[in-house]
C-alpha cells in the first residue's frame, strides 16, 4: 500500500476526537475537502457522513457514541419520528460549530489559507501556492494517525526543521540558533553527535554556566545520543565570557497532548543539570492549530509557563530563508502530492 492510499483508506473512517476538541474536527473537514472528487464539502455532506458512520459502524468516540445511542434506543421504544430525527439534529448542530471554527480560519490565516467558504462549503482555492502547502503540510503533521509509521517519521523530522526556521525569526538578527534534538536531518550541527552527556558538556560551556553539582555522569548511558526533550537552543551573545545570559529552549511536539511535552524544555527540567544564572525562556511549537470559534485557546489551561507556538504563529514567523526554503525540502514532493489526491469519497 503506498503512502497516499494508507492515507485515504485512513481518512475514510471517522477519527476519534472529542466533541470539545472542534479545532481537530475542523482539520478533519479541511482534509476530506482536500481529498474529495470536486473539492468542496458542505455542512450536509459533513453530517450524511458521521452520522451515517456512528449509526452503522459505530466510528466514532465514546462520549458521541453514548449520546447517539441513548437517543437511537429512545427513538426505537416510543417510534416517535421526532426524536429519530433528533440524531441528525445533533450531528447539524455539530458541524455548524465545526464550520464556525473554519470560518474563524478563513480570516486568521489570510492568504495562507487554502480553502474559502461559499455559503455552508467549505471549497479548496483554485490553486495551490507555497504558502498553501506549507499549511497543508502543518494539518498533516497534526494529524498523522493517517500515516504509516516511517511517513509519520518524516513528518516529524522536518516539523523540526520547519519550526527551526520560525524560531530563528524570533530572535534578534544577530543571536546564535541550534538544532540540539536528536534527529536524522541534523547531521552535521554542532550538536548532532556524541552521547547525550557530551553534548551537555558543549551546552554548559556553550552558554557560559555550570553543570549542576549534583549530576553525574554515569546517570547518562554511553548509549544515549538523545535530546532529553530539548529541540532547539537559541543564544544572544552579550560579548563576554560571563555567565548570566539570555537563553532560549525549545520543544516542538507534533502531537495533541503537548501538556507533558511542554515541561521537557523548561528551566524546572533543564535545571537538574544546569546550574542557570538566569532562567532560560521556554517555548513550544506545534503543528495544530489550537484555536475554537471565537479565537481562543481550545484550553488555556494546558500551556503552562511555555510561549506556545501553533500553526498561526508557526506561519506567521516562518520565512522561506536561503537555509530552510519549504519547496525545496524533501518533504514538499509529498505534501504536494497529498494535495492533488482527487478521491469521491462521499
């Protein structure tokens, strides 16, 4: 099975978010309209197909499940056509909310965005632009259960490199940036080698502080090569050798459960080893655009202490420089690919 066709046989089924999670059912609808024959979708055809789907197949997550079946099983005692047709109903109501979330896109992300809204149809732009695929190819990395183990890999990969590319925009011009993750495209970075506990050795001296006295080296395998959930290392010089500097971490998590993920760039974390003068700044990049209807965080609860970066302000930083151009990244053939799949999937 090729890589698009693992996708779409994937796509045919209902993915398994929560109700409250309408930011990701918002990329679900995005990617069926990209892959639909004539590059539309409505808010019917949205509802025929999940309701549809939780009635015969039972796709669906539990918490709709419940809520379905409890009003099916209703519908089946009294025979009441009313409440047969509250099942629809419900899915209307969602999708309508869904559709308010993309709405919200279609101004938020301006020309980068690759779809419009024309009445209740959501429809694909005539054509497909850099920037377009470079959204694109973010909503695939927030969704990669569509993908096979090594495609999820590449996706991740180059999220890295992506998010590398905004981060360096963030700082000043003449600031020092590194990749410091443990990633197959950094081979030849000034951390890509070694064990971990020699590349925290180059880090402390790096940025002019000290090992934290209680860290020793054999706690660190001879194997570890790893990251320790730290991606990207930004430095500003100060013109001296002296500790006490202004530092930036950074994690970038393709998945939706950043919480956890968030802390493994943190000065709380790093702070075990590193004996800081001044606390570093922590960021979090993600591929997901972690936004409702209304332009507020899905769940402001969930960033803790973290500058969070979701796909708009991934976007928004982002610039096609000399080093990382998006079209000519190995991953830009797939996503370009992806993006001219033309399947009648209703």
């Amino acid at each position: 099975m090729t890589v698009v066709e693992h996708y779409l046989n994937k796509l045919e089924k209902s993915p398994e978010h929560t109700q409250i999670h309408s930011n990701s059912w918002a990329d679900y609808i995005e990617l069926v309209c990209l892959a639909n024959f004539d590059r539309e979708v409505s808010v019917e055809d949205i509802v025929d197909r999940l309701s549809g789907r939780v009635k015969d197949l039972s796709e669906d997550s539990e918490e709709a499940l419940e809520e379905l079946e409890d009003l099916e099983r209703e519908s089946e005692t009294d025979m009441q056509p009313s409440r047969r047709a509250e099942i629809p109903d419900k899915w209307d109501t969602r999708v309508s909310d869904y559709f308010k979330v993309l709405s919200l896109r279609v101004a938020l992300y301006g020309d980068d965005y690759p779809f419009s809204i024309v009445d209740d149809c959501l429809v694909c732009k005539p054509s497909f632009q850099d920037g377009h695929l470079l959204y694109i190819y973010l909503l695939l990395c927030s969704n990669l259960y569509l993908f096979d183990d090594v495609t999820r890999g590449l996706l991740a990969n180059y999220f890295e490199l992506i998010c590398f590319n905004a981060f360096q925009k963030i700082l000043p011009t003449d600031s020092k940036s590194y990749l410091f993750g443990k990633n197959p495209i950094n081979k030849k970075g000034r951390y890509s080698k070694g064990t971990f506990w020699n590349k925290l050795k180059k880090l402390v001296k790096e940025i002019n502080e000290k090992m934290n006295p209680h860290v020793k080296p054999s706690e660190f395998s001879n194997h570890n090569t790893g990251d320790d959930g730290l991606d990207l290392i930004g430095l500003i010089p100060t013109g001296d050798k002296l500790s006490s500097s202004i530092i930036h971490f950074a994690q970038c998590a393709c998945t939706y459960d950043f919480t956890n993920k968030q802390h493994s760039s943190s000065f709380n974390d790093w702070a075990q080893k590193i004996s800081f003068k001044n606390p570093p700044t922590n960021s979090t990049f993600i591929p997901h655009c972690y936004r409702g209807a209304d332009g507020s965080w899905i769940n402001s609860t969930n960033i803790k202490f973290s500058f969070l970066l979701d796909r708009k302000r991934i976007l928004n930083y982002y610039t096609d420089s000399k080093m990382i151009k998006f079209s000519k990244l190995p991953i830009y053939k797939l996503v370009s690919d992806i993006s001219k799949v033309k399947e009648k999937i209703f």
